[in-house]
C-alpha cells in the first residue's frame, strides 16, 4: 500500500510557472529585477545624502573658518568701507586636536 501526502508550499515560495514570451533575453543588468535594485539602492543613496545634508553644511562651514574666511559679506563691506583690510590672524591652525599619544608632553 503506497502512502502519499500533498504538502502545500506557503505562497512565498509558490513555483511561479513562465511562458517562454515573459523571459528576459537583453542584458542582465536590464532585467526587471536588476532595475528595481538599482532603483532600491539609489533610493537608499538619495536617503542618505539628506540625512547627511546638515552635516556637510556645518562640515562646509568649518572648513572655510579654517581657511580664514571667517568674515562674513556684510561684515567684511563694513570694515573696507572705513578703509581696512578685514584680516585673519590664525593662532591655532597648525594645532591637531587627534595627536598620537607619543607626540603628547607632560603627562
């Protein structure tokens, strides 16, 4: 006596059954699949840049301070306007805040 049970996939892993006309035959990076990653990952891309926006502004900003454009236009308009020449007198450029441990005196 031959005993068989029908086992019933869940439907995340039903066999999908494909006619030979729904087949991609282009390149592979211009499957549908590939095109939904891509769209997937530059969505992700796209997520990330403005979440970092704030940031780079500040980023931005603190680079030119220590560049010496630390004046701002209408500041600047101010002092050329009574004849002066808006200077910057960097004091602590040369510092590094991360020294190595070695590099550090008197502890």
């Amino acid at each position: 006596m031959a005993y068989s049970k029908k086992i019933r996939r869940p439907l995340s892993q039903e066999v999908a059954v494909v006619s030979e006309a729904d087949v991609f035959t282009g390149n592979p990076l211009d499957s549908p699949e590939s095109l939904k990653r891509f769209q997937q990952i530059e969505d992700w891309w796209y997520q990330a840049r403005q979440a970092q926006a704030m940031n780079r502004y500040e980023q931005a900003l603190d680079q030119d301070f220590h560049d010496g454009l630390q004046w701002n236009d209408d500041d600047r308009k101010v002092v050329e306007d009574r004849g002066q020449v808006a200077c910057v007198f960097n004091l602590i450029k040369g510092l590094s805040v991360n020294r190595p441990f070695r590099d550090r005196t008197g502890f």
